[in-house]
C-alpha cells in the first residue's frame, strides 16, 4: 500500500470523533517505532517531520525515501501519510516536490492578509498534486525550531477565512504550547475552540503541542472538533528516560551492550509503548 495524503482519514476521524496520532519523526529508530506501534494498534498514522528534523536526517527525499522503504519492508498496512510540520512557504513546496504527500504552511508570523495568500497558493498547488494541507491561525506557545510564540488565541474570523481557502485541516492556537507544559500553566481555552469550530462549519483542527496535556482535555477537544493532535516532546522525554536509565544501571557495559541496537533498544521500546498509549487515548485504535 502506498502512503496517502491525509484528507481521507481526517475526515474520517471529524465524523468518528476521534484524533489521529500525528507522531514526529527523527530518525530511522523513530520512524521504525512509530510504524511498529500504529501497525500494532491497527491506527491511521501522520508521520511528521519538522524542517530542522529534516535537515538533521538528510534532506526532504531522504526522508520520503525512509518512511516509503520502512513502510514497504516492515509490511505496513495501515494508512500512512508523511507531512512536513511547520512548514515555510519554501519548505512546503520542496516537500510536495519531493514526495510528502501532505504539508502545513505555517504563515501565522506573518500580517493576516500576507498568511492568506500565501496559504492559498500552496492549496493550490498542493492539490493539484494529490497532497494535502494543514495551515496555522495565532501561534503555538513554546519554541518550534528555534522559533518562539507566545501562543496566542486564534481569532475565529480569521480561521474561517483561512478554512475558506479550502485548507484540508486548520492549526488553531487555543492554549496549547510545544515542549514541557509549565506547572502553572491555564490549560486549554474551550470557549475559543468551540468559537472557533463553529466559525470553520466543520472543517477538522489540529492540536499542536499534545504532548503532556491530560487526557480529559484531550478528549473535551477531541469532541469539539479536533481531529489531529501533534506529539514530539512526550516520545522524545519517554525516550531519553529509558536511554539514561539503561546506562546509570551499567547495562551498556555488559556483554555487547555498547551495540547502537542494543543500547537503544530500550529508549524504542519506550517509544512503542507511549504511542500505544495515546493511540489509545486519541480514540484511533482499530479504525485503519
């Protein structure tokens, strides 16, 4: 099975209300546990790569060509849509160049009126490829490849505008951040996703920065209207913990244990059984 835009199973996770997993990868080991766990799970996937990541693993075809021969060798048969997260106005076309079959433009730095033209040009011509897109209304709070938001709340009138460009999916700001969420932090603002839902009639959101936010809140927003929730930083921490743990214990010295596939063969299994864990919690589990 070849890897699908992500239009179909957006749709199908709006009408079913459940979220599909849109997991970021970094690496083949990433990859591999991410394909591992939604096979396992018999869940839709989005495997996500942001610009920086991409770079760090050898540019935009190197990771088309990553995810499709992981995909076809691991016997994958879920659906499986690769998407450049973040994406630059640049960044988003070499990637529908390259193979991606979904990308977000992220134009929310910009003026408003600057955001919406250029959203539609890369709708445009992203659909004309078969490849579908995410944009992004108010910033995400926390730091996304060096570039930092405060997050603010997105404004529904502007979202609509930007849903009516004919956006696949929209990337809404509602209280959500990338990375840790701070012990103080408010928690995300339900007035403004149902405002929000309600001025886009429909049209599936993103929930960027899913990574730490209690699962009650998780399933509040996936019954408003959330149909995809981005999680980076909870695999990577899962990762790193069993990683150290493996290594304080000596467990690296001992016998071959110094082998890359030995030594990270603990920090993937965590990897597995964290997205099991939220493939549960997003509601994605058996509906492939």
């Amino acid at each position: 099975m070849v890897m699908v835009s992500a239009t179909e199973m957006m749709i199908k996770a709006h009408e079913g209300h459940y979220a599909i997993p849109a997991f970021n990868t970094n690496n083949l080991e990433w990859t591999k546990c991410i394909l591992t766990a939604v096979q396992k799970m018999n869940s839709p996937v989005i495997i996500q790569a942001s610009e920086g990541a991409a770079k760090y693993m050898g540019g935009y075809k190197n990771v088309v060509d990553l995810v499709r021969n992981l995909h076809d060798s691991m016997g994958i048969t879920v659906p499986v849509a690769l998407h450049l997260d973040h994406g630059t106005y640049e960044g988003a076309k070499a990637c529908i160049e390259a193979g991606f079959t979904s990308v977000m433009f992220d134009g929310s730095h910009f003026d408003f009126d600057e955001n919406v033209a250029k959203s539609k040009e890369i709708i445009e011509y992203a659909h004309s490829k078969g490849v579908s897109v995410e944009c992004e209304v108010g910033g995400i709070g926390g730091t996304e490849d060096g570039v930092t938001s405060n997050g603010e709340l997105a404004d529904p009138e502007e979202c609509a505008k930007i849903a009516g460009l004919g956006v696949d999916f929209l990337a809404a700001g509602i209280g959500n951040i990338h990375g840790k969420y701070p012990a103080n932090w408010a928690g995300l603002n339900f007035d403004r996703l149902n405002e929000i839902n309600e001025a886009v009639n429909g049209k599936p959101l993103v929930l960027h920065g899913g990574s730490g936010i209690p699962f009650d809140q998780v399933s509040k927003a996936i019954s408003m209207g959330v149909s995809k929730i981005n999680v980076n930083t909870e695999l990577q921490l899962v990762f790193a913990a069993a990683t150290r743990k493996f290594i304080e214990e000596g467990k690296d010295l001992e016998g071959k244990n110094y082998d890359p596939r030995k030594l990270l063969k603990p920090g993937c299994d965590a990897i597995i059984d964290k997205a099991c864990e939220l493939i549960k919690a997003f509601g994605s589990d058996n509906k492939a």
